[in-house]
C-alpha cells in the first residue's frame, strides 16, 4: 500500500514538475507575443500617420488645383476679352 502511495505521489509530482515547464514555456511564448503585437502597434500608428498626412496632403493639393482652374478660367474670360478687344480695333483700323 504504501509502494502505491510513493508511486502515485511520484507520478503526480513528475506530472506537476512537466505542467511547470508547460506553464513556463507558455509564459515565455505570451511575453514573445506581446512583443510582437507591441511592433505591430508601432507600425500600426506609423502608418496611420502617414495615412493621416497623405490624407491632409491630398486635401491640399486639391484646393490647390480648385484655387488653379479657378485662376485659369478667369485667365480664359480675360484673354478672350483681349482677343475681341483687339478684333474691334482691328475693324477700326480697316
């Protein structure tokens, strides 16, 4: 009976001892995941920075060529005032 017990105590003592290391492994696997994931953050904000300064460099530039064809098109209407202009004084002329 008591052969039993000392074996039984042995078995679960070995079991303990393997779900430690078990355990420890784990353990040291989560803290690698956790890295991992806090670069992936890191990356994740950059990029999201970069997306956000894009975003605001595109707005820019299409203000800018809002503001641009806004300049040409009054160029346009003037040039073409100059043109008739300069037809009705070429009339004048014959």
């Amino acid at each position: 009976m008591c052969a039993v017990k000392e074996r039984e105590n042995a078995d679960t003592d070995n079991r303990i001892k393997a779900t430690d290391y078990d355990l420890f492994k784990l353990q040291e696997r989560a803290s690698e995941l956790s890295k991992v994931a806090e670069m992936r953050e890191i990356d994740l904000r950059r990029t999201t920075e970069q997306y956000d300064a894009t975003y605001l460099d595109l707005h820019r530039a299409r203000d800018e060529q809002a503001r641009l064809q806004d300049e040409q098109q009054q160029l346009a209407r003037a040039l073409d005032l100059k043109h008739a202009e300069k037809h009705d004084l070429s009339k004048r002329l014959e």
